[in-house]
C-alpha cells in the first residue's frame, strides 16, 4: 500500500517546487558537454561569442589568411571555443609599463 501525504503549500512554493523539478530534468537529459570550454562553435555563435562581434565577412577573412584557429567538416566551419579563449588572449599587446618593466628585468639579469 502506498502511503499518501496531504500537505498545504503557498503558489510560490508550488511554482518553486515545478521550476526546480523541470531544471533537475533537463539537467539529467542535457546533451551539454561537461566542459564549457570543450564547447564547439559555428560562425554565428563566434560573431556573439567574439567580444568585438565581429562582422561574418571578417571572420572569413581571418579563415582564408589561416590567423583564426577553426575546424573544417565538409562545407561547415567550426571552432573550439578553448582555442578562441586562446587565440584571443595570445593577440594582447602589452602596456608600455610591462614592456619596461620586462626590459628593466632582462637588463639587470644581463
């Protein structure tokens, strides 16, 4: 025999309750790969990920000088986003103060 509970609950809690049961399941059943940055791109998902949102046209000009690293499945273009986070972050310029500062270091050093 299965026991039953009657109990009383506010509409918010119920809508909490609803909310909380339906986030558990999509969770369990979400494809999502466990590691954002193993996350695979296409062209618009790069232009909103990009943070100066690029225009397409600039993207595919950066593909055919071969300076943004991407993915080619037959006709489609993909990009991992780890190596965009890379790529972004190994085209920073340095300030005029690190660069002395790295020049102060390998002088004194030498």
């Amino acid at each position: 025999m299965v026991q039953q509970m009657i109990i009383s609950i506010t509409p918010s809690e119920l809508q909490t309750l609803i909310i909380d049961s339906v986030k558990a399941v999509l969770d369990h059943y979400s494809p999502q790969t466990a590691d954002p940055a193993n996350q695979w791109l296409n062209i618009d998902e790069l232009l909103t990920y990009h943070p100066e949102r690029p225009a397409k046209q600039t993207v595919y000009q950066w593909l055919s000088a071969g300076t943004i690293p991407a993915h080619k499945k037959g006709k489609k273009v993909y990009f991992l986003k780890s190596e965009i986070d890379e790529w972004l972050a190994s085209s920073k310029r340095i300030t005029k103060q690190i660069a002395a500062d790295e020049a102060n270091d390998y002088l004194t050093k030498n």
